[in-house]
C-alpha cells in the first residue's frame, strides 16, 4: 500500500463522486 497524498485523496472522490450520485456524501 502507498499512501495518499490529500490531493490524491480528493482526486479519488471525485472519480467516485462522477461514478456514483451519493458520491458527494462520501467525506
């Protein structure tokens, strides 16, 4: 495992947010 800087971690939520309605919930 690597660990995610904060923008990747953004990153990643809004690929799953662009994927998924509820994605915006996730926090």
């Amino acid at each position: 495992m690597f660990e995610l800087t904060g923008f990747q971690r953004d990153l990643l939520y809004v690929i799953a947010g662009a994927e998924r309605p509820s994605g915006q919930e996730i926090k």
